[in-house]
C-alpha cells in the first residue's frame, strides 16, 4: 500500500468521523428540546386541568361535552405526557358531578 493510500484513508475516516458526530449531536439536541417542550405542555396541561376541575367543583355540575373534553385532556397529560397521578382524584370528583346536556 502507498503512502497516499494511507494519506486518503485517514483524512477520509477523519471526515467520516466529523460527519458522524454533527448528526449525532444534531439529534441529541433535538430529543434534549422535544423534551423541554414535553415538560412545558405537561405543565401547562396540569395547570389547566387544576383550573377547570376547580371552576366545575365550585359550579356543582357540568355540560356533557365539558366532561368529555376534560377526560381526554386528562387522558393526554397523565398517559402521553407521563403525568403524575396527582389530578386522578380530583378528576374523580368532577367525574360525580352532576352531568347536564348542553343546550348549544
């Protein structure tokens, strides 16, 4: 083997390398940022979970269609944003509210 052989090897694998390893950053990155944002919405989902569950409780009652749309968020922030269990007893209290069909 000559020495330009060599030569064109070790700068060709030096390369591959460097290509190597921006990909692999590139995607550490953006799983690093998917999961910040996973975190934000899991937060903002739980607070908007707690607000409602509140005004419902305090109201005594809710329209069908509230009940759905709250059970689905619910669902989303305890199963697909790994959410702790600290709202499934305050769902269970909104889920024995008295339950009225919406007018509109």
């Amino acid at each position: 083997m000559d020495i330009t052989a060599i030569v064109v090897a070790i700068i060709g694998s030096g390369i591959l390398n460097t290509i190597l390893n921006y990909f692999i950053a590139t995607s550490e990155k953006k799983n690093k940022d998917n999961c910040n944002i996973q975190q934000a919405l899991r937060l903002i989902m739980k607070d908007r979970l707690r607000f409602l569950c509140a005004e419902y409780i305090q109201q005594g009652w809710i329209y069908e269609d509230e009940l759905e749309d709250i059970i689905v968020m619910h669902d989303l922030y305890h199963n697909d944003l790994h959410g702790n269990g600290f709202l499934d007893e305050v769902m269970e209290r909104v889920k024995n509210l008295e339950i009225r069909v919406n007018g509109r």
